[in-house]
C-alpha cells in the first residue's frame, strides 16, 4: 500500500509557484476576509496568509466584525472587485447565519473567485470548460494524477455531495472520462457501491464512517474529511488502518488532501493573475 504524501506534493507545488512568480512584473495579489473570530477559520485565514508570503505573493487578511451588515460585506467584495493588485478573493466560510453566503460568493468577480464557487465557475466545470476550479477537488486531481491511474472508464464513487467538495469532485471526474457514482451517508448499500469502486473519494464528516473491508483491493482512497476525536486526535472519513489492508494507494490524514487545497489556491490566484493580465 503507498501513502500519498499531501504535504510533499503540495510543497513541490508551492515550490514551482514561487519559481514563478520571480519572473513576473509584480507579485500576484490574494484578499481573504474573515467574518467574526471563529477559532478554525481564524486558524485556515493564518494558513493561507503564511503560504501566500511563501510563494511571494501580495496578501491582504480582512477581518471584520461579527455583526456586519449584508451590504457592507458586498461594498467590501466590490471594492475588492475593483483594485488592480488583487486577483484573488476569497470570503472564509461559514459566515454568521445573518448573511447569505450565496449572495456573498455571486458578488465576487468570476475572474478573481479563486475559490471557484461562483455559479459561472461552477457552470464551465460543468460544460467542461472549466477556469478557476474548486480548490479541494482540483487538488484531489493532482493526487490523483500522482498515483498514475488512469481514470478513463474507472468506476469512482465519491461520499459526500456539497456544493464545495462532492459536486464539483464528481464534475472534475466525470471531465476525466471516468464512470462516476454520488452517493452520500444515507446511501442504501452504500458498502456494496464501494465494493465496485477503482476510486474513492470519501468527504461526509463523520469520523471512521467508511470501514476497511467496504475497498475494493487495489482501489485508490482520497479521504477529505478531517475531524477532530474527543482524544484531540484527527481522523479522516475512512477507518485508515483497516482501508490499508485493501487499498493500493491512500491519502492520510492530517497530511493527505488539507495541504493541497491551500497549494491549489495560490495555483488558482496566478491562474487569475495570468488570466487578468
């Protein structure tokens, strides 16, 4: 069984990014605004911010307040919408349940929404036209594309159908000519369903969910769910130890999918800087 290393690959990522952008005329510009002080997002905020000043980008960390008005959170984007050094934006969620993510994510500009939410972002993954991508299932494509396999005609079965991970994942899969299966945590027989999977992308959130013996041997396990044990240990949606014993290769976790999806953001911000240009 062989480990995808997240971590390393995402690293070779943001290596080749930094080469990148020494040759450009000014350094590609990121804004992410943080709403409230919710400890986790806060956490995810420092992450990209970090990873950002590694590659030699521009980096602009908003915060603001909790109780924010609707309006204000969309005068903010479009403001953001209208500064030539930013290329990417991007509005951490969840937001306080008085605003309406939707709206949020619409009033960013298609060009800068390196997150790739927008609806016409969404649309052109969809017709296989894609521009800026998701982060997480474009990240799991490069884990993929590690691994060697060759999706065309694979039966992949992906856990999980929201709108950030499970939707898009499926798109990304079906535009690489494989067979795709969604099927989420109510799913009847959902074991029998991985059983017959050559790829499983698993993102429910709940810890251990998938058990060993649900792989098919010789099937490639993605796991994107990340959650936290009353021990303080993190686990992913996958029972890691038992799924081993089938699978031929198999992301951990931490350390596995978390890493390439902030690798991706920075890959979709020069993406949209190259695109603006």
């Amino acid at each position: 069984m062989n480990i995808i290393d997240g971590k390393k690959i995402a690293q070779n990522l943001r290596n080749d990014i930094a080469k990148q952008v020494k040759s450009l005329d000014r350094a590609p510009g990121l804004a992410v605004i943080l709403v409230g002080d919710d400890p986790a997002s806060s956490v995810y905020v420092r992450n990209k911010d970090n990873a950002c000043k590694e590659v030699g980008f521009y980096s602009e960390k908003i915060n603001k307040p909790a109780d924010i008005t609707q309006q204000q959170l969309l005068d903010e984007i479009q403001r953001l919408n209208n500064d030539d050094k930013i290329d990417g934006i991007l509005v951490q969620l969840p937001l306080p349940s008085h605003l309406d993510a939707n709206l949020v994510i619409e009033m960013i500009s298609p060009e800068k929404d390196v997150d790739g939410f927008h609806s016409e972002n969404v649309g052109k993954l969809m017709q296989n036209k894609p521009y800026l991508r998701p982060c997480t299932p474009k990240g799991v494509m490069t884990l993929l594309a590690i691994t060697g396999i060759d999706l065309v005609g694979k039966n992949c079965v992906v856990v999980g159908a929201s709108n950030i991970v499970g939707r898009p994942m499926a798109m990304e899969l079906l535009n690489a000519r494989a067979t795709v299966t969604i099927c989420n945590s109510k799913t009847t027989n959902l074991s029998g369903k991985l059983q017959q999977a050559d790829v499983v992308v698993v993102a429910v959130g709940i810890p251990k969910m998938i058990q060993g013996d649900w792989i098919k041997p010789g099937a490639v396990v993605i796991d994107v769910g990340i959650n936290r044990l009353k021990t303080g240990k993190l686990v992913g949606d996958v029972d890691f130890d038992a799924a081993t014993q089938n699978a031929s290769w198999m992301t951990p976790v931490p350390g596995g999918v978390g890493p390439m999806t902030i690798a991706t953001l920075l890959e979709n911000t020069l993406t949209a800087y190259q695109n603006r240009k």
